[in-house]
C-alpha cells in the first residue's frame, strides 16, 4: 500500500480516537518515531528550520531544504509522512512546484498554510494572513499538482490571532470547499474555541498541542471528545532530545568523562541496531561473495 493511502486509512478507521502524530526533525528521530509504534509522522517546519540551521520559526527554511529531509525520512521509514511546507514558499504557481517536489520526495501528505511569508511559528506573536481568496488559490494548485490523487492536502488557517475564531472557522471553511482534505485551525485559546472549530466546520480536523504555546494541552480521550481526527505533537521528541543532550555535555562538562553517564545515552547495541547496521553486514556478507567468487576464479 501506498503511504498516501495508508494514511487515507489511519484517518477513516480511527475508531473516534484521534490519530496521535509526533514530529520528527531527520530521518534518525522519523525512526524513533517509527520505534515507538507510531503510525505516522510529522515534518515538522519549524523542528527542521531549529536543527538543521539553528534559528527560529522565522519562514527560513528553502524548499530544497525540506525536499532533501522529507527524502531522507521517507526513505528511513515506513509510515506514512505529513510535510509542513510553510506557506508553500510563495504563490500558487510556487505551491504547485512544492507539492510535485514533497510528493515525488515520499510525502504521504502537505500542509500549506495562509499566513504572510515570511511565515513565523503560530504560537508567535505579530503573525499576518494573506486574503481568503488568495489561499484558497493556493489550495486548488496543491490539489491539482498532485499526481496521486490519495495525496492528503492539509489546509492551516492562523487567522485566530488577528481576525478572531470566527473569522478562523470561516477560512477552514472555505479552504474545505477548495478541496482541502484535512483542517488545521492554529492556536486557539480555550477548550471552547476548540469545540467551535469542530462543530462549526465538517470535516477533520487538527488539534496542535504545543507545550507552553497559546491551545490548552489536552488528553487523547479530550481531543476525541472535542472530534478532532489529529492530535500533532510537532515538537515534542525534539525537546526532549535536547534535555537529554543537555544532560550528557553536563555530566562531560562536569566530570571531564562520560563514565557513569550511561544511564542518560542509549547503548552502542541500540543505536546501530536504530540505524539498521545488522541489515547492512547482511548485505555486505550477501554481496561480498560474488566479489570472493570472482577474486578466486582470475586466480586459477
């Protein structure tokens, strides 16, 4: 099965449960997401933009850049990726380009959103949003670039800073109608404004749960409760690699040593065993034997 279609299914039989989607910043974290048992994944913009260049949210991220991720992650692992590709880095003709280039590097779905590139995280401050119209533009060349129809289409509206919630709801309305398959509205402030996301607009929907941003973190049995499909965790295994990180150069910094910092580092065992290394001396061992064949045949 296609990973577009496996994530086609995750999303029709989710037994009113939301689909939890943790984010990944490379294809090594994609592989502990996997690890973990998760059925999808999500590429995180602004984890790829902190990690791979050490700067905030701050749309400057390239589109080749996150090409070159999506590839990557697609090829590590098996489930199904959801590509945060910003604004889809400029107008519609621009969006177009983006979908050919995620769908072709291995993204099962893209996110495209309506804010005024440059594009900041939606839990920042002074955040700006293009016309309706404008998006909704954008949206019909997402869907008509893609070539495989399955190809999910996640509209994001951030208008709930400036314009309010019902403006919002008014906008994933619209961008439904456009085509999109999936509703990302970004930030909202209560549990009540959730509730209105979900019942003022049909369709699936994403609830964001960011960790000390602007929407109350809520439990899984919460978010099905309010009808949200998607729980989306963009950040969190970075986070908490970065704590653990933290607390390896600590204990080095501190004892001039990593002896007895085991505890806080997987094994030499579980990292090669991560990065598939058994499978690659069984392909080294497979193959080495025509090089043996033909080494001892010239020596005849």
């Amino acid at each position: 099965m296609r990973p577009t279609e496996q994530l086609r299914g995750l999303l029709r039989d989710r037994r009113n449960l939301p689909l939890i989607v943790p984010g990944a910043v490379n294809a090594l974290s994609a592989r502990v997401v996997e690890e973990a048992g998760f059925e999808a994944c999500y590429v995180s913009g602004a984890g790829v933009t902190n990690s791979y260049l050490g700067v905030p949210d701050h749309g400057l991220l390239s589109v080749s850049e996150l090409v070159d991720h999506v590839a990557a992650m697609a090829d590590a692992v098996a489930i199904p990726l959801v590509a945060d590709a910003d604004t889809g880095f400029g107008n519609a003709i621009n969006v177009s380009r983006t979908v050919r280039q995620l769908e072709r590097a291995g993204a099962a779905a893209i996110q495209i959103e309506d804010q005024l590139s440059p594009k900041k995280c939606g839990h920042f401050s002074g955040k700006e949003v293009i016309s309706t119209a404008e998006m909704v533009g954008k949206i019909r060349a997402a869907c008509d670039a893609r070539t495989d129809d399955a190809l999910v289409i996640v509209a994001r509206t951030d208008a709930r800073a400036g314009e309010g919630i019902d403006a919002a709801c008014d906008r994933a309305a619209a961008y439904a109608d456009a085509g999109a398959d999936v509703l990302f509205v970004e930030a909202p402030r209560t549990i009540e404004e959730m509730r209105q996301v979900t019942t003022a607009v049909p369709g699936l929907h994403i609830a964001n749960m960011v960790e000390g941003g602007l929407t109350p973190l809520l439990t899984r049995d919460q978010l099905a409760e309010l009808g949200f499909a998607i729980g989306l965790y963009a950040n969190a295994a970075m986070r908490g690699a970065v704590l653990g990180m933290r607390a390896v150069m600590e204990h080095l910094a501190k004892h001039g040593d990593t002896l007895g910092a085991s505890e806080l580092m997987i094994s030499w065992t579980e990292r090669q065993n991560l990065v598939r290394k058994p499978t690659y001396d069984e392909l080294e061992s497979r193959y080495a034997r025509f090089t043996d064949a033909e080494e001892g045949g010239s020596g005849e």
